[in-house]
C-alpha cells in the first residue's frame, strides 16, 4: 500500500497561507469580456448559461414559495381563511408544479451543474455548447406554457395530472400545462444528455472516474435518471393529453382504459424524479462538507456507488406510491421491499458524512451550516420516508400531511438545503465577491429555525389523519396548522435573506480571490471569476479530490512552471497511497 | 494540437474550440447520438407498453380491429424504409471516403425514399378516414336496452363493419359480435398516436437530411473527419427504422390478412 | 375566538383491533429511527464541538473504513427488513375479510359517499356501525378516483371508478369517526367527508328500527341488496333471456334458448371463449353487466347488451351482482312469472322475447 | 507522461464505417427479412402469430443495431448505452405487466 502519487494540484492545504485575495482587476473572464445583451441570450459559454438559469429559477422560486404562502395562510382556519376551494386548489397545484418542474428538478443541474462541471473535471466547456443553450430555451419555452397555464383560469389537477380527474372532469388548463411538462422534459433530457456526454469524453488528463469530485458523479448520476425516465413522463402526458382532446378512452375505465397505468407510467419518471431532486443537493453537500472540515471524504467509494445504487434502484420501487390504489398486492409487496434496499444508499451517505466530520478541523460558515441542515433534515425526511414505504404503515398515512411532511423534509430540508450550501459555497467563484459572513450564517440558522417549525407539526397532523389538499379540515388541526404557518412565515424570510446580501455583495462585496475557501476542487485553482475557458491551460490532475489533510510535510514547494508540458517538473509528494487507489 | 484545424472552404473549424482534437469531438458527437436514441427508446418504450397492457386484455378487439387495416401499404413501406436506410449507410461510406458526388446522391435518394414513404401514409391515411375508421368520441347510443349497446350503431362502428366484411374477416370464422366497439376504438388511438409518433421522427429526420444535402452541396463535408456528421444522423435514421420494425407486426400483421386479400 | 377550539389531541383515535395492531408497528419504527436519528444527531454535535477549528489543531488523513460501511449498511438493512417483514402480515390483514362478514357497499361521487348496508338502508356520508362486530367494506366509484378513508381504523383504500375494491374493519370502541376522502378529487374534495358512529347493539338495532320504518314491510330481508337486486333484474328484463326455458337444441339441460342460468355462478368457473377459464367473482359479475362483451361465456353469442352507468348505478350494480350471487339452482324465477312492467322501459324492450 | 495519469484516451481510431459490400449484403439479408415478416403476417398461426412476428422483428432489431447501426463496432460506453436503454424500458414492462397479471390475486 505505498504507491507513488504526484500531487500536482495548485490547491492550498492548511499549512500553506491562502493565495493573495487581490486578483488582477484587469484580468478577463466570463462575466467582463461582453456586455451586450446578445453576448448573453446567445451565448454558448456554459458558465453564462448556467446564469441564466439561476435568474430563471430564483424568479420561480419566488412563485413558487408566494403560492406556498397562499396555502399556508388558507390553512390559518378550518374553513379556508382567505381562499375559495376551487381557489386553493389552484394555488396547491401551481406552488407543487412550480416548485417542481420550474424549480427544483433544474435548479441545481441548470446552474450548479452547468457551471461547475465542466470546470471541476478540468474541461473548457459542456461537450454540446449550443444544445446547452437549446436546452436553456426549450426550459424558458415550457416556462411560457405553464405561466400562461397559470395565469389563465389555472390548473387544478395537482402535480401528480391523475386521471380521470385531469383527463374528463377538470376545467382547467391541463392541456397547456402538460404541453409545458412535456417541453420542459425535454429540457431536462437535454441538459442530462450533455452532462453525461462532457463526463464521458470532456475530461481533462488525469482525472480518473476515481478522482471526480463527488458532485460531478452525482450529476451523473442524476442526468441518468433525467436520459432514461423523462422521455416516459413525455409520452405519458401526450396520452393524457390524446385522451383529453378526443375524448378517447387509454385511461378512462368506461371506455375500457385503465387508470391505473397512467398511475404505473406516471411513478416510473416521478419516483427517480425524486431523486433527480436529491442527489444533486447531496452531490453539493460533499464538497462543502470536506472543505469546511478539511478533511477527505469518509469512504470515496462507498458515497459514489451509493450515488449510482440510488439512481438504478430508485427504478424499481414506484409502486410504493401506489399500495392503496388497487394495483396488485403482491406487486405491492415487491415494490415495498425494494424501496427498502433503496433507502441503504442514503443511509451509507448520512453516516459517512457523519464520519467525515469526525478528526477535522471545523469551521461554521454558512455554506457549513446549510450543509449541517441538510443532513439532520434529510435524516429525518428520510427515515419518515420509510414508514411511507412499509406497506403496512402506509396505509393510514397515505395522502396526508405525513407525507407533505415527509417530501418537504427530503425536498426543502434536503435538496433546498443543498442548494442554499452550494450557492453559498460557490458564489465568490461564480462572481468573484464575498457575501456577509454574518447574515449568511443568521438566514441558514432562520431557515432551519422556519423549516423546522413549518413541518414538524405536520408530521403530527399526518399521523392524526389530516389528508392533503384539504383546504377545509376539521378544528380540532387548527393548532398545528397555524404552528406550521407560523414556521412558513419565518422561513420565507430565511430565504428573503440571500436575496439582499447576495445583491448587495455584488456591488459592495469584498473581492474573494480565486480560491476564499481554501479548498481543493479544480474550479478553485483558476481566477474568480473563471476566465471565459475556464483554464489558461489544460490542468492535469495527480491526485483526489479531497486531499485537505496532507501532513505538513507535504507543503507545496514553489513549482518551476512549464506549460509545453503540464505533467513535467512538478514536485512529487509520497503520500500513504494513491488515497482512492484507483484510475 | 491533433488533426488538421482548417477547413477546405476556410469557415468554421473543424475541432471546436472546446474540444482537444478530432477523435474527442467524433467519439463525444457518436456518444451523444446514442445516448439521445436511448431516451427515444424510453419514450416509444412508453407508449409500447401501454400498447402491451391493451393487447393482452383485449386480444380478440384487437385482432379484428388491426384487420381493417391495409397491410399492402404497410409491406411497400417496409421496404421503401429499408432502402432509404441502405442509402444511408452509404452516405456514410461516402463521406468518409470523401466521395462527394456519392454522398449527395445518396443523401438525396434517402430523401426520396423517406418522402415516398410519407407519401404511402398519408394515402393510407386519407383511406382510413374515407373509410371512416376514426375513433370518435361519442357513444351513439345512451340506451342499451333499446339498441345493442355496444354502439354497433356508431358511425365508427358501422364502418368498421363494413371494412370488416369487405376484408371477409367472418370466413376466419370469428364474428364481429365478439368485438367491442370501445376496444377497437382503443385500437385505433394507438395506430394513429404511434403511426403518427412515428412520422414525426421521419419528418425530423428527412428536414434533417435535405439540411445536410445543403451543406453537403457547400462542401462541408469536405473535410473527410465531418463524415461523423453523416454517421450520427443515419443512425437516427436506423432508429426510426427499428420502430417500424415493431410497428408492423403490432399494428398491421396483428390482424387477419391474407395473400388472397390482396 | 380562535383558539377557543384549540384542544388538539397529539394523537389519533384508535377504534378497533386493527388500529392497536398497527400502531405497534408504527411505534416500533418510530423507536428504532428515533433511535438512529438520535445517534446521528448526536455524532454531528458531538463531532461539531469536539472538532471546531482551534488554534493548532491539524486535521487527520482518514479515508475511510470498509468494515465501518458494511456495518452500517447491514444493520440498517436489517432493521428496514423487519419493518417490512411486520408490515406484509399488516397489510394483508386489511385484504383478509372475516369469514360471514356483512357488507357495506360505499360509492364515492364527487364530492359524497353513498352508502347502503346489508339490509339495504342507504345513508349519506354517514355511516353506522355495530360495535365489536366485522364489517366488509366494498367501494365503488361513479365518476374519478376517490379513497375511502377512516383514520380510526387506521383504514384507506382507493375507490377506483370501473371496479370494487373491499377491506373491512372491526370496531371496537363506541364513538364518532372521521371519514376523509383522501385522494384528490376536484372542488370538493375537502368536503367529501363524513362520520363514523360506532354504537352498543342495542343503540344500533334502535336506530336501525328508525330508519327503516320506510320499509315495506318488517321482514329483515326485504329492501337487502339481494332482494332490491331481483326487483331491478325483473325490472331490467334480464329475465327474457337469463331465464330456465330449455332450449331443444342445447343438450346442457340447465339453461335456457338465450343465455346462461345464472345459479350458482358465483364463484364457478366458467369457461372463456378463447379457451381460458374464470372464476365468477363479484368483479366478473359486475364487468359481466357493464360490459358483457369483455369475457364472453364459451359457446354463448355475445348478444347482452351492456348497462352503463346511466341505465345501472353503481348501487343498483351492487345490488344485481348481490341477487346474483345469492342464486342457487332453482332459485330463478321462471320467464312466465309475473313480473312488474318495467317502468318507462320501452316496448321495444322486449324485442325478441315473448312477445315474438 | 505519468504511465498512471493517462487521460481519457482519443488517440485511438475509431472503426471505419461498412463497406459498400457488407452494406449491400446486410441489405439484402434484411430484404429476406422483411420478406418472412410479411410471410408470417399474411399466414394465419392463431395466437401464436403475433409471437412469430415478434419473433421475425426482433431478429430484424438485432440486424439493424449491431449491423447497420455498427453496434458491433462500438466501445463498451455504447453498448452500456444501448442496453441500458433496454434495460430500462424492461423495467417499466416487467413491474407494470406484473400488475395486470397479479391484480387478480389477494394474498392470503
Ligand atoms: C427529494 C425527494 C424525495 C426523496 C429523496 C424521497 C425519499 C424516499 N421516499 Fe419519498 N416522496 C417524495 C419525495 C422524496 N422521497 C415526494 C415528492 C412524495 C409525494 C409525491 C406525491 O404523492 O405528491 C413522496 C412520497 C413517498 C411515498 C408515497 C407515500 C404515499 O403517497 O403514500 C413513499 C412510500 O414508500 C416514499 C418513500 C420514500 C423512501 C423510502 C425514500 C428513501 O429514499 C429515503 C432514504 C433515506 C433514509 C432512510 C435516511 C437515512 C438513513 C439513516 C440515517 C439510517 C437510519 C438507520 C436505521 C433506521 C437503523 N416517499
Ligand atoms: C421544491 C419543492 C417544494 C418547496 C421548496 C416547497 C416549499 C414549501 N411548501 Fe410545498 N409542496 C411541494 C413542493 C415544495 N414545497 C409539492 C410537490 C407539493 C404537493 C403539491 C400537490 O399536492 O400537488 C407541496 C404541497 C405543499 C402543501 C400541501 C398543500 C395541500 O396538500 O393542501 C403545503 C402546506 O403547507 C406546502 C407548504 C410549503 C411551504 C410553507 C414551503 C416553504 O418552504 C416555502 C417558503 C418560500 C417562500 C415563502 C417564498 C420565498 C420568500 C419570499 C418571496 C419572501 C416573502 C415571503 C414571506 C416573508 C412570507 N406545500
Ligand atoms: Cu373524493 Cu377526494
Ligand atoms: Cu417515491
């Protein structure tokens, strides 16, 4: 076990003083180099793409959460405080779609994977630029379908399109709106498609599958879920959408369909769709988590097949949404154990995170302490998952608050948790400014705080037999309705937060330096912001991606710089072993 | 850097600006084909497989339902789609051995023969709806005890009828009556949405294909390693291919035909 | 004002056997996760306090532990597996209906539950029940998915328009319950609810007596699903064809010229056209009148019309399959016995029968 | 260059596409085919019908992927892709063909 490993990586390890915090003003980078408007719509570089993204969403978000706020406060009494039923109902349904296929399914991958995939295996951009920015559009595309589905008389039917409901007896907008689903998923297969085409051929020298930051193989992962189940959920809205329109029977049972099979087809996208909205959070929470304890990640190899095993596995349990609906019991049991071999993966991940903590050395930034956050809530939204997927206690808690208890705390307490990490952890990189340690670190704690209070009491609610979508409810919930409301009311303002400091930094922030954090990902060894391609020159990667904790010894000696030939003269470190073991 | 970075015409590049050299851009441009026709098997996976649920419920309906359609068409179609894919295949050759005037020609006659094909549908189609065999909506008959009620009254079901016997679908010795009209009708919504599925990925794939004879005329393939290009597209086209592959014997050679329909 | 009803109780009512049993289930998971989230929380306290950044401090170089993982990846794995194990025997309990059980039929229509009981009372969005004594429960729907459920019971199941799905429960406390509709259903969905009332016999057979003075007369069958189910198929004119006039040319003596005698059908096997077999349970029976054509009986012609829902309700439904059921050999009327004309039922009706 | 530190390797040729030969011969070979396909779908089998025809286009799949699409030339990545594609559109007939088949049954 003592190999040779060469450490070449330009990353500073704790001995070493941080690199100077006062970058060459005049440097060019992605952001300087053009300021026209077009320069931006039309642009292929994935680092503005990734931009726009984030504008894109934040502004959803915002709808989103606003839709959250009606429900919230609907629900201040047992007959409805301030909306109508069929109001509420709308309101429901536009806070989940929105949150969901506007929100939560691209956020991370649009602007986080766009932006820092490329660069952390070391490549000039995605493999396909203009399909990146095609995909961009076909999002902003479907966007336009679902708002004006929304603005115009809404839609009703819930995230989940359940026939015959949305199919023969809603009045509103299905159509347009599944035309919006259906765009959107194109959107998402795109974005998946060139994420993993730029993993596959894009990366640099050097960087093995054993050497690839976590967050870049949970962005594989992820884009395999979007490739292989997305096209199912397009084909399944056009056959709600044929039988809406001609009135024809796939899923109507008085003309001989089944509805069932939209439920079978439905679940087969939106289970690994779940997933599609954890595993990148959890992919952020590995990166954030071993720099703020400088420290390796606990097991490499056991987080990033955990990774893999959650995206194949997560095929094979949808049914667990299904174990009252009249689908066969014995199917009903299979899918039942099968969701319990899923939740092993992220059992292994929360207890390697656990571990990771253990012998370092912490500091609490905010990035630190969304990443805490995620961790303690997905725990919890995780194992409430569980009770879901046992077939026995599923059946009183189906369709109640215990589930919107459950997917919030996996959703919000995980993967808007790790989003907030990853934004935090990565906006001095993406613009090149500090934000306010302090406010950063006081809206994390006020998030927590809110999403605490908002969901807790619903879990007691669930378990009480509060169903979901009830904007009526008898009076005796009216306690634990307002405490949730309460906790909304906090945690909107935990989110209102980064909106101001993270402006405000913008334009009054310090300069961060290309690498605040110390840390030791390939995006950290190029300027802040980066350079329009990423690198000056090709990097070439000798070691992991986590070695925060090399003895002293391994201080970094001063290297004689030849670019003709990037492997040459750097100085050779003998460590314990090449730390993954593997290339 | 690898490979020769210039083109014949002088445009854009041959290697993209973010690419290392030609071999990564072909085998990244190869793998993103195969990968898009993944997600494509997913998508008509779907749509099979709610087929599959049907076919086995309603074996019978559907058997007497795919009868009443015209497989003489189907057939000619088979081999038109196969030819257009040989042509194609030979785009490829031709463009990898910078056969330029090949390349066009067969690029063009993958056109012609995808269009041919279309032009056999759409006849098809008009015929279906001279024959009237479109699922409607609406049940004809609210009142069972008044009328059979399985809507043998419908316009629908008339003409499905009519096809029927005209095609001697009872000398098989199987009987109308054992049929359900909603069956049948559910029948037809998947012949129309996966036949139409289906023309749309042609229709795409032949705009595609009059796109590169365009560039092929300004000599964009000039530099052999563009052939890739030829490639991937023709793979599209093979794909397109395999779905009717599948598409005849569930659809058309479900039914009851024989050679002396013909 | 508001808070003057605030009296919240941290827990749901239990109100029969199935309840308590599946609240040990559910308390056993939640030990066991309390247990290991608690562990969690504790190791990342713990870790947080003990290894916060102080001068000096040098992170270790600690790449992992395969043992560690197996770990815990094993015994969480085993855990989950024993709460699955526990939970399959849960689960089938609501699917295993007590031998003899009465049975509730419930149709969900946007946006109430109409519900008739064995003896044919119907009531709406109510429902009475006997105390300490099994029940089935069947659903149906007229219109979307709704799912009948009564968290006291710890119960749910989907109502599915085009089949019946049955649980059952038995009560065992005397109290009143929550009924929610607990899948999404449109409008009213938050209003489909309604009430349990769990009552000592005595107060049941009271209430019974009440409300069924509408009765014709005293005899406890009369108004049952069974007895409603024979009016309608008088009614209906099933009788022309499903009726015990032999035909000459059939050498099978039990059935007459048109279609088959229908007793003891229930629960036969009867063999398909196509060559497969069936057994006639309630869900053949009802597909058998909505849609006779979807399993033809081997060697009839499939000449029955179908009765949608405009023409049968989910409530007459129940009760013809109910009728159909209960018929042994013999039990037919025959096709020459008075029958009420059907009402508004159009001379045509008969076309083929009698009158030819 | 480290031997360890290869980089991700393009400096190997790709396989060149068909000839015209073996073009026109699996051509010709699919011409057969479709020929049978036909042949089978014009004949009547009874039930087992639609088994050969499925019989007949898978052969037909099998030609056109690894002949004419050259999967037999691809590196593992393709062939990866193209059977998880398979793969997954398995999973989805299997679990739900699965329900129609067991709806029937309750457990006892
Ligand atoms: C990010 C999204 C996300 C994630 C990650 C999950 C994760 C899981 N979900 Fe969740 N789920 C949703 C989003 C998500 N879910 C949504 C949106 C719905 C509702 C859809 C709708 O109807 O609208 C839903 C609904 C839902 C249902 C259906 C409920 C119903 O309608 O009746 C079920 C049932 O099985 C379920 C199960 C699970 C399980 C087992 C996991 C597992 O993956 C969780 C695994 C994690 C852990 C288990 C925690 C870590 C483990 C440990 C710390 C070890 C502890 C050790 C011991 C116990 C010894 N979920
Ligand atoms: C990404 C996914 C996501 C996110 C982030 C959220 C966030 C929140 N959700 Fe969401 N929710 C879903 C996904 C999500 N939800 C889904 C899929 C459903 C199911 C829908 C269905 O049944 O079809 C659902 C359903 C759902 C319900 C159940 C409705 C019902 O069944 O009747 C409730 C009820 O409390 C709820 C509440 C909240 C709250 C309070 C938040 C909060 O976290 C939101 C906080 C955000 C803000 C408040 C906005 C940002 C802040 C500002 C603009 C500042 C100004 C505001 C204030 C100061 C108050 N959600
Ligand atoms: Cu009925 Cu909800
Ligand atoms: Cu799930």
């Amino acid at each position: 076990m003592s190999a040779t490993a060469t450490l070449e990586l330009d990353y500073t390890p704790q001995c070493v003083p941080p690199i100077s915090n006062e970058p060459d003003p005049t440097a060019e980078n992605y952001l300087n180099h053009s300021h026209t408007w077009l320069s931006w719509l039309l642009t292929v570089d994935h680092k503005r793409i990734g931009i726009m993204y984030l504008v894109a969403v934040t502004t959803f978000f915002v709808f989103g959460g606003l839709a959250a706020m009606l429900v919230r406060i609907n629900l201040l009494t047992p007959t409805g405080a301030i909306l109508e039923l069929d109001q509420y109902n709308k309101a429901f349904t536009a806070h989940g779609t929105i949150m969901l296929f506007l929100f939560l399914i691209p956020v991370v991958p649009g602007v986080l994977g766009n932006f820092f995939v490329p660069i952390m295996i070391g490549a000039k951009d995605m493999a396909f630029p203009k399909l990146n920015l095609a995909s961009f559009y076909v999002y902003a595309f479907g966007a336009v379908f679902f708002i004006v589905a929304l603005l115009t008389g809404g839609l009703d039917t819930g995230w989940t399109f359940y026939p015959p409901y949305s199919s023969k007896y809603s009045h509103t907008n299905v159509l347009l709106a599944g035309t919006g689903v259906f765009i959107l998923g194109f959107s998402s297969i795109l974005t998946g498609l060139n994420i993993i085409a730029t993993v596959h051929k894009m990366r640099c020298p050097g960087m093995s599958w054993g050497r690839m930051p976590l967050f870049v193989w949970a962005m594989y992962a992820t884009s395999v879920i979007q490739v292989l189940a997305t096209p199912v959920l397009a084909i399944t809205v056009t056959m709600l959408a044929v039988e809406r329109i001609f009135g024809v029977g796939i899923f109507d049972p008085t003309l001989q369909g089944d509805p069932i099979l939209f439920q079978h087809m439905f679940w087969y996208y939106s289970h690994p769709a779940v997933y599609i909205m954890l595993l990148p959070g959890m992919g952020v929470i590995n990166e954030v988590l071993t720099c703020f304890s400088r420290k390796n990640i606990f097991g490499y190899a056991a987080v990033a097949w955990s990774t893999i095993g959650i995206a194949v596995v997560g095929y094979l349990v949808w049914g667990h949404h299904m174990f009252l609906s009249g689908q066969g019991v014995y199917l009903g049991m299979l899918f039942s154990i099968l969701t319990m071999l899923v939740a092993v993966p992220s059992a292994i991940k929360v207890f390697n995170w656990t571990a990771t903590l253990y012998g370092g050395t912490l500091t609490f930034q905010a990035p630190m302490l969304y990443a805490l956050g995620f961790i303690a809530l997905f725990t919890i939204g995780g194992l409430t998952g569980i009770y879901l997927g046992v077939m026995g206690t599923d059946i009183h808690l189906h369709d109640t608050y215990f589930v919107i208890a459950h997917f919030h705390f996996t959703m919000v307490g995980g993967m808007m948790f790790g989003w907030q990490a990853g934004l935090h952890f990565w906006w001095p990189k993406m613009t090149g400014k500090m934000y306010s340690d302090f406010w950063s670190r006081l809206a994390a704690v006020t998030t927590l705080v809110g999403f605490s209070l908002t969901f807790l009491p619903q879990f007691v609610l669930g378990f009480s037999g509060m169903p979901r979508r009830y904007p009526y409810y008898p009076p005796e919930f009216q306690m634990f309705n307002i405490l949730s409301t309460a906790g909304a009311s906090i945690q909107g303002i935990g989110y209102l937060m980064p909106v101001f400091y993270l402006t405000a930094s913008l334009f009054f922030g310090k300069n961060a330096g290309p690498n605040p954090w110390r840390a030791t990902g390939l995006e950290w060894q190029t300027a802040s912001p980066p350079p329009m391609h990423n690198f000056d020159e090709l990097p070439h990667v000798t070691c992991g991606p986590y070695e925060y904790a090399l003895p002293s010894s391994f201080q970094l000696v001063e290297a004689s710089h030849n670019p003709d030939h990037p492997g040459g003269d750097h100085p050779h470190l003998v460590t314990a072993g090449d730390p993954h073991g593997r290339h | 850097m690898a490979a020769t970075n210039s083109t014949h015409d002088g445009a854009a590049p041959i290697v993209a600006h973010h690419f290392n050299n030609i071999l990564q851009q072909q085998s990244s441009v190869r793998f993103g084909m195969w990968l898009f026709l993944a997600t494509e098997v997913l998508f008509f996976g779907g749509v099979f497989c709610a087929y599959t649920v049907y076919r086995r419920w309603f074996p019978l309906d559907f058997e007497a339902a795919s009868t009443a359609l015209n497989p003489m068409i189907a057939g000619i179609n088979s081999f038109l789609l196969l030819t257009s894919s040989f042509t194609a295949t030979l785009a490829i050759r031709a463009a990898y051995t910078g056969n330029q005037g090949r390349l066009k020609a067969m690029l063009a006659a993958t056109i012609v023969l995808g269009v041919a094909f279309l032009g056999f549908k759409s006849f098809e189609y008009y015929q279906d709806f001279e024959e009237g065999l479109v699922p409607s909506a609406q049940v004809a008959n609210p009142d069972p005890l008044h009328h059979h009620a399985r809507g043998m009254d419908s316009q629908f079901a008339h003409n499905l009828q009519h096809v029927l016997e005209h095609k001697k679908y009872y000398k098989d010795g199987a009987h109308l009556e054992d049929v359900n009209l909603d069956r049948c009708r559910l029948f037809f919504v998947f012949y129309y949405g996966m036949t139409g599925l289906h023309v749309i990925h042609m229709i795409v794939g032949i705009g595609l294909f009059i796109w590169q004879y365009i560039l092929a005329s300004r000599g964009f393939f000039v530099p052999k390693e563009r052939f890739v290009y030829v490639e991937v597209l023709a793979l599209y086209w093979h794909f397109v291919e395999l779905v009717w592959i599948f598409l005849l014997p569930l659809l058309y050679m479900t039914g009851h035909h024989s050679f002396s329909d013909l | 004002m508001l808070f003057a009803e605030l009296e919240m109780p941290l827990l749901p009512p239990t109100a029969s056997e199935f309840a308590n049993d599946y609240d040990w289930l559910f308390w056993y998971i939640t030990a066991v996760i309390t247990v290991a989230g608690l562990g969690v929380y504790a190791a990342l306290a713990w870790f947080s306090w003990k290894y916060m950044k102080r001068p000096g401090a040098k992170p270790i170089r600690l790449l992992g532990s395969h043992k560690l993982e197996l770990i815990w990846s094993v015994i969480p794995l085993l855990f989950f597996l024993s709460f699955y194990a526990w939970g399959i025997p849960i689960f089938n309990a609501t699917t295993k209906v007590p031998e003899g059980a009465p049975e509730i039929f419930v149709v969900g229509k946007q946006w109430m539950w109409k519900i008739q009981h064995p003896n044919g009372v119907r009531e709406i969005n109510e429902l009475h029940l006997p105390v300490n004594k099994a029940v089935k429960i069947t659903g149906g729907s007229e219109d979307v998915i709704h799912d009948f459920g009564v968290p006291a019971f710890r119960s749910k199941f989907d109502v599915v328009p085009g089949r019946w799905i049955s649980t059952w429960y038995q009560p065992n406390k005397v109290g009143e319950y929550h009924i929610f509709c607990d899948q999404y259903c449109g409008q009213g969905h938050s209003q489909m609810v309604g009430k349990v009332y769990v009552m000592e016999q005595a107060d049941y057979d009271q209430w019974l007596d009440g409300v069924k003075k509408t009765g014709s007369d005293n005899r406890i069958a009369d108004g049952s699903p069974a007895w409603q189910g024979r009016q309608l198929f008088l009614k209906l004119q099933c009788i022309t064809c499903h009726n015990n006039v032999y035909d000459a040319d059939r050498t099978n003596s039990n059935t007459s010229n048109r279609a088959p005698n229908l007793e003891g059908l229930y629960m036969s096997k009867v063999p398909m056209s196509g060559g497969s077999y069936i057994t006639a349970d309630e869900n053949y029976i009802r597909e058998s009148i909505r849609n006779p054509e979807a399993k033809v009986h081997d060697g009839w012609k499939p000449i029955m019309p179908a009765f949608p829902q405009g023409q049968v309700s989910e409530f007459e439904l129940y009760n013809l399959v109910a009728y159909i059921k209960s018929l042994q050999p013999g039990d037919l009327p025959r096709r020459t016995d008075q029958f009420p004309a059907p009402v508004g039922a159009p001379v045509k009706a008969t076309e083929g029968g009698n009158s030819k | 260059m480290h031997a360890e530190q290869k980089p991700i390797v393009f400096e190997h040729e790709h396989a060149p596409p068909n000839s015209v030969g073996v073009t026109t011969l699996i051509f010709v070979i699919m011409l057969g085919l479709t020929c049978m396909a036909l042949l089978v779908g014009f004949s009547d089998l009874g039930p087992m019908k639609i088994y050969a025809n499925l019989g007949v286009a898978c052969v037909q799949a099998l030609v056109v992927s690894m002949f004419s699409m050259e999967l037999k030339n691809q590196d593992k990545l393709t062939w990866l892709t193209a059977a998880a594609s398979i793969f997954w559109t398995a999973i989805l007939f299997l679990f739900t063909m699965t329900d129609y088949i067991t709806r029937g049954y309750a457990a006892h």
